[in-house]
C-alpha cells in the first residue's frame, strides 16, 4: 500500500527550507577557481552548513564529510513520518558495511549487529552462496537492489521507482563493459546482469558480442541515449569509467530534478537526500583536486551536474 502524500506535508515544507542552503552551482564554481586547498576549505565555511575553516587536512576534510551526513541522515529520521525513504537511501552504505565484513572475515562485528534484519539475511544468504569472493560481491550487489527496489514499492512512488530502475540500468551497463573487458562468456554476464531496471535484461545479452558502434546505436531510442552514447564512445578510447561515471551520474540528478514540481511526498525526502549526497560527493572531488593540485579543467569535468 502506498504511503499517503499527505502524510509528508509538515516534513516537505521543512525540507524546501533545507534545500535553499545546497550548495548551488554558482558558489560551486567559484569554489573552483579558488587557488588553493585551504581557500576552498574557507569558501566552503561561508553561508553553508560546513565548519572547515580550522581544517588542515584531506583526512580531517573526510571526518567533517562524514559527520554532515550522519546529521542530515539523523535530521531526516526525525522529521520524515515514514522512515523507508531513508532506509533506502542508507541502503548501499550499509551494504558497504557487509562488503567489508565479507572481505575481511569480520562477520560477527558490532557493526552488523546494528543492520535491519533484511539486511542480515542478505549477509546470510550470500555467505551460503558462495566462498568466491567476486561471486560475493555480484550477489551482494543484485541482494542490494532487490532490497532497495522492495522499499521503494512500499513507498509507491512512481519517480522513485524510475529513479531505482536507472540505477540499475547503469549498474548492468557497466557490468556489460567490465564483462566485455575480462573476456568472460555470455552466461557470466547473465550472472551479473540485475532484474528490475527500466530496460530490458535482453538487450545488454543481445549487445554483448556485438562491435562498440553497434551497441551504441542498440541505445540510441532509448531513455538517456545522449549520455549513454558519449559515455560508451568515450570508453571505447580510453577504457574506463571515469566519463560514463559523470555522465549518468548527472541523468540521475536531472530526473531528480522531477520532485521539485511536486508539492508534498516522500519524494521530497528522497530527491534531498540524493541531492545532499551529490553535494557531498562534489566537495569530495573539488577538495581532493585541490590538494593534489589536478588541474580545473578536470575538476569541472569530474564535478557533474548539481540538484540547484
């Protein structure tokens, strides 16, 4: 049964608040053309919800990163009436918890304990499945959007579920690519490839074998074709993720951009998590680019589109 809209009236309000204090693009290039690490930590320390003045350090950057997230996650529990929004946004951090508990054998963490039940069964289940550890981490991965996509349907939000299903239809194109890349046969892809994307499984089997122009033009009607074809052409020549990475990135936060025309909901509460975690994932680069003085021009590349 759909959650009622109107259950979100009080916490949308507050939210289109919070949202005049994201981090816009204008303040984001000028944060760009700031010489050095320590100017941007100050830029940042102006008019936004960040304290980095005092900070002198990539690591103490990433604590200060972490702490805003935990706040705006802990803020968002206390004024959403439903708190499915935001299980499903902590979804992939908390999977994250499970890789490395997998990874390095520390399966009886306190950490895990701490998990939703769902969550701990999918930890079981693929501790069952398998002991291969790249055969973990696909499992792990198709549990994780299963997990996300049940949410999701609790939720009864048609932009959400659009929003989970072109995860996933990233998600199988980059598994089509690596695939491709090892030499592995059709049936490991079959293996990799996650149900519940808007697009269909068959099309990334029937574009397997074929040359990079045609499984360029097998997406050339479909939704995102302009991303996809620049980001499939720009593979082709260099061979990694880097550009096909930003480009559906930003298709994601411009279908966000869909919840601002609506008035009250559970998307509101979504579309602002997912816009608070671009934000934090631009400072992230912006910083790190600074510090290690990569060049603005890769930088404004890297960057991606902004929810404001």
């Amino acid at each position: 049964m759909k959650l009622k809209d109107t259950d979100f009236i009080t916490a949308s309000s507050y939210i289109r608040t919070l949202e005049n204090n994201l981090l816009k693009r204008t303040k984001l290039d000028n944060l760009v053309a700031m010489d050095s690490f320590l100017d941007v930590l100050k830029g940042l320390s102006q008019g936004n919800d960040y304290s980095m003045a005092s900070i002198g350090s990539l690591d103490q950057a990433e604590d200060c990163l972490k702490e805003e997230w935990n706040r705006v996650i802990n803020q968002m529990y206390e004024i959403s009436p439903h708190k499915e929004v935001i299980e499903l946004i902590e979804a992939p951090y908390q999977i994250h918890t499970i890789r490395y508990a997998l990874k390095t054998g520390q399966t009886q963490s306190e950490s895990l304990k701490k998990l939703p039940a769902g969550l701990k069964d999918i930890m079981g289940k693929v501790l069952e499945a398998t002991e291969d550890n790249q055969k973990r981490e696909i499992i792990l991965d198709k549990h994780m959007f299963e997990y996300m996509r049940q949410l999701a349907q609790k939720i009864g939000s048609s932009l959400i579920m659009e929003h989970i299903g072109m995860q996933i239809d990233f998600y199988n194109i980059k598994a089509m690519l690596r695939a491709r890349e090892m030499h592995k046969d059709i049936a490991f892809l079959e293996f990799c490839l996650v149900d519940g994307g808007n697009l269909d499984k068959d099309l990334f089997l029937r574009c397997y074998s074929l040359p990079m122009s045609a499984i360029t033009a097998a997406f050339t009607y479909k939704y995102c074709s302009k991303e996809i074809k620049k980001g499939l052409e720009s593979y082709e020549e260099y061979h990694n993720f880097s550009e096909i990475e930003v480009l559906l990135q930003g298709a994601l936060i411009e279908h966000l951009k869909k919840a601002k025309l609506i008035t009250y909901g559970a998307e509101i509460v979504y579309a602002y998590l997912m816009a608070k975690e671009n934000e934090l994932r631009q400072i992230r680069l912006l910083l790190t680019c600074k510090a290690k003085q990569i060049s603005n021009t890769i930088l404004i590349r890297k960057l991606g589109e902004s929810y404001v």
